[in-house]
C-alpha cells in the first residue's frame, strides 16, 4: 500500500509541495488551508456565504457554489492552484509589475487563469467582540494595498474596450486637482469621489464578482479553543467589499471628520486607479500608493474590526458555522498537522498558563 502524503482537501494539483514543511508556513497556512476548506464544503455539497451588492448599495446575503468561486468544479482533475501568484489578465491594465495576489485558479491543461482571490483566513471573536454574546461576535479583517489594486482592476476590466464609457461617468470636474499629493486640496473632493465609486460600479452591477475569501474560524469566546462548530467560508463581492471602507468613511465624514483616514486614503487610492484609466487606459498603482500616502504608512489600505464587519457578516453561519472541529483531519490529511510551524506568541503563552500567577 503506498504511503499517504501529507496534504490538503482537494488541493491535488498546485504550485506547493504539501510533503515540505516550507508549505505550512503560516503565511502558506493561512491561504493553502482555506482552498482545502473551501472544497470540503463543496464536497458536502454546501455553498460560501456570499455578501454581494444590491442597486441601492447595500450589501446583501446570498450562496456562492465553489464551482462559480473557483471558475470550475472543485473535483475537477482540471483545476490548478496557483498561490501567490499574479493573475496574468490584468497585466495589461496597468503599468509596470501586477502584485501577486494569494490565490489563484488554472486551468491545469492549457493554464488559462480563472480566478483572483484574495483570502483572509480571519478569527472569531476579534478583540473588540470577544465580550459579547455570541451573535455580535465578529472577525477583524486587514486589508493590504495590493487588494486595492486587484478590486481596481476587477472594475476597469469592464471598461476596457471602452474606456470612454467609465470616462464619462466621472467627468471633468477631477481634472482640477493639479497636486494629488496635498491632502488638504484632494480633502474637498473626497465626497465627489465616492459617488463617482458608486455610479462606475453601479453602471456594471451585473458584472460584479467574487474577490475575497474571508474563511473563519471560531473560537470559544476569547479563549485558544475551538468551538465545536468552527468553520465557514465567507466570500465579498468586489462591489460590496467596496461597501467596507466607503461605508466607514461616508460615516467619518458625516460625523464631521476633517483629517484623511485609512479608509478615506483607500477611496482616494481606488478612485485615482479609475480615473487614471479612464484618462490613460492604465494604472500606475506602484506610483499611487507610494506618492499618495498622506502621512500614513502604506503597510497595509485599511483594517476593520469585527464590530464593523459584524453588520455586514451577520447570519446564522456567523453564530454557527457549518464546519465542525472533529471534520478537520477531513481537510489537512496524513500527517500534515505535524508539519505546521505556529507563531510562538509570548502573550498567548502567559495566557494560556494561569498556573504562573498562583
């Protein structure tokens, strides 16, 4: 009988060799083990909760199969995982390198690109609902830059046989802006350009289309142990993951806020993406998110606690999610748990040594 090899659900083929240990890596971990989770739902025949975009910019609860999240059937001997990787058709809609991005899906017989996603393997309770009841708990979320990139790619991809049509429904009233560096000029603009944001996306609602796979995984309160049913797939919407930080920064403005936050420097980010290429036809990403920074570090766009995303994640798979703790040796197969490297976190170990304060 030939030795089993340590593994993932489903991630047969893959540009990982899962029998190393370099492939359980956090940072391999964190992505890797959410296309594993990802197909055992699919095996179970249980689709993603998908947050999507309504015509009133409100975003709304639907189901998305794995097959309409990867491109193709997750048992399909076709399917290749690309991870961290660039998705190769957006190349030509910007200037200069495209960023990897975490995952993305082949076709393993000709190679052909199927799908960007970009996957935040995030924690249930974050710090700010771990003292709640159980059904406001929510998942903190941290947004990189290079999100950025792929969510403007994914919009002006629409508009690439015409760029004149996404020209149109931003305007001229932009052109006025001779410094984009000064936050105090770009500051009285802020409002214009979020609606701009939502007539571009607005224009193309039909075409909107999974971006971000937020998998969680749930734990007993504050505490470092599983609850009994711990995992679910979330996906975003490139238009309703949008929601997420101009929904905060409508929210900034309307209290009065006079100062460029994250969020606001993300919508400043996305909508100067749109507007050069409405001018240009490309976008010269490395040069926005480096000149426009606005006094603050560009290590990451924006993070949204779990008291945020809660409003928008809220459903009965966030209070229970499907997948239970004794199904994970269903997903990381033949010994591969034996092969993870997990942060050493001084504070988790004070935590969770109650004995030293005796």
């Amino acid at each position: 009988m030939a030795k089993q090899k340590p593994g993932l659900f489903g991630v047969t083929h893959s540009n990982r060799d899962f029998t190393q240990t370099d492939s359980w890596g956090k940072n391999q971990f964190n992505s890797s083990f959410p296309a594993g989770l990802t197909n055992f739902l699919a095996s179970k025949n249980l689709d993603s909760v998908y947050l999507y975009l309504d015509k009133d910019l409100k975003v709304k609860h639907g189901k998305i199969s794995t097959e309409q999240l990867f491109g193709i059937k997750a048992n399909s001997d076709d399917l290749f995982f690309s991870f961290e990787s660039p998705y190769t058709p957006y190349q030509q809609l910007v200037i200069g390198s495209l960023p990897r991005v975490d995952l993305v899906t082949q076709l393993r017989s000709n190679g052909q690109c199927l799908r960007p996603i970009e996957v935040k393997l995030t924690a249930l309770p974050d710090n700010s609902t771990c003292n709640l009841s159980e059904e406001y708990y929510g998942c903190e979320i941290v947004i990189r830059p290079d999100t950025i990139v792929y969510l403007a790619c994914s919009i002006v991809a629409n508009f690439k046989e015409n760029k004149d049509d996404i020209a149109n429904i931003i305007g001229n009233k932009f052109d006025n802006i001779t410094d984009w560096t000064d936050g105090a000029t770009v500051w009285l603009f802020i409002t214009q350009m979020i609606s701009a944001i939502d007539k571009v996306i607005l224009s193309v609602l039909e075409k909107q289309e999974p971006l971000l796979m937020q998998p969680i995984w749930k734990t007993n309160g504050k505490s470092p142990k599983l609850a009994d049913n711990c995992l679910d797939v979330f996906v975003w919407s490139n238009f309703a993951f949008t929601q997420l930080f101009v929904d905060v920064a409508r929210g900034e403005l309307s209290e009065g806020a006079n100062r460029i936050t994250r969020q606001v420097r993300t919508i400043i980010w996305l909508f100067k993406m749109l507007y050069d290429f409405s001018k240009q036809g490309q976008i010269n990403h490395h040069k926005i998110i480096d000149e426009l920074s606005y006094n603050t570090k560009n290590d990451k766009a924006f993070a949204a606690s779990g008291r945020i995303t809660h409003r928008y994640m809220s459903c009965a798979e966030l209070t229970k999610p499907r997948i239970q703790q004794k199904e994970i040796k269903n997903i990381i197969l033949d010994g591969g748990q034996n092969l993870l490297s997990p942060e050493r976190r001084f504070d988790a170990i004070i935590y969770n040594s109650p004995e030293l304060f005796k």
